[in-house]
C-alpha cells in the first residue's frame, strides 16, 4: 500500500525527475527548464512552517509528490494557499494523485489555511476534473496568460474554501 510522508532531501532526485516529464510534456507547468535535486532540497529549505513538500511512495519508490505553499507573501493573503501535484505518467489514473491532494488539504488545514488555489492549464480537462471532484470550483479561466513550447496557454483558476 502506498504511504504519504513528508518529503525529506533525499527524495530530491526523484521529485526532481518527475516533475521534468511534466516539463518535458509541456501540459502541466509553465516552467521550461528541469530542475535539478539541488534547487528541489533548496526549495525544501527555504520553505516556511506553512508550507511543504509530500511524497507518495510505494516498495522505496517516490510514484508522486506534492507541494503546499502561501498563495502570496502579502500579509493580507496569510489565509491563502496554494497546492499542486505531480506523478510519473505512467502511474495515473489509480487514485495516487487524489491521494496527495486530499493529504495537501488536510496539511493546508492543519496550517492554518481557509482558502486553496489551484493552477491548471485550461485545455487540461483531467486535471480540471479532478480538482472539481476533490471539492475545488472554477473561478475563471485567465487567456494567454503563459507562452509554453511555441503557444499561447490559457489557465484555468479553481479554488477550494476549507
């Protein structure tokens, strides 16, 4: 059976790896350049009290990982937070990912979180879906707000009120 944990430095190079399939797909994420397992253990240090990484693992394996972080630095937004995951592409569609995000809620919540953001490339309709059936709604879709491997990219805001 899998386990949720939190991540630790040594689950670098694996978070590290899956997250460059998204980039690599080019469906999931704006960034356009891998990351290394030093900038993800970097990522790990400087993150505050209320924000984190997580890990699904399986048999030693890391099949996914998640991330909760403040929505904006801006004191007036300290109730705001916003979450994300990523898997290896050829584990989705056996629940793993609604696993972290359900663990991501319950981290926001234990943190002192009331409002969750979530980012997803608008022509993604999986990855809208199954925010909607983790309780998040769409607040709008934001046009050509990002330019990713040649084209305009709209994206899609859903938030979940705790």
């Amino acid at each position: 059976m899998p386990v949720i944990r939190d991540a630790v430095p040594a689950d670098a190079a694996a978070i590290a790896e899956i997250y460059t399939e998204s980039i690599v797909q080019g469906d999931a994420t704006m960034d356009e350049t891998p990351w290394t397992p030093a900038q993800v253990t970097g990522m790990m240090a400087a993150h505050s009290a209320r924000e984190g990484f997580i890990v699904l693992e399986h048999g030693g394996e890391v099949l996914g990982w998640g991330v909760y972080k403040r929505y904006s630095p801006r004191t007036g937004y300290r109730f705001a937070g916003e979450t994300a995951t990523y898997l290896r592409r050829d584990k989705t569609g056996a629940g793993h990912g609604s696993r972290l995000k359900r663990a991501l809620i319950e981290r926001c919540r234990a943190s002192g979180y009331r409002h969750l953001v979530a980012r997803v490339f608008a022509d993604n309709a999986a990855s809208v879906a199954y925010n909607q059936r983790l309780g998040y709604t769409v607040v709008g879709t934001q046009r050509q707000i990002g330019f990713r491997s040649g084209r305009w990219v709209d994206v899609t805001i859903l938030q979940l009120i705790l």
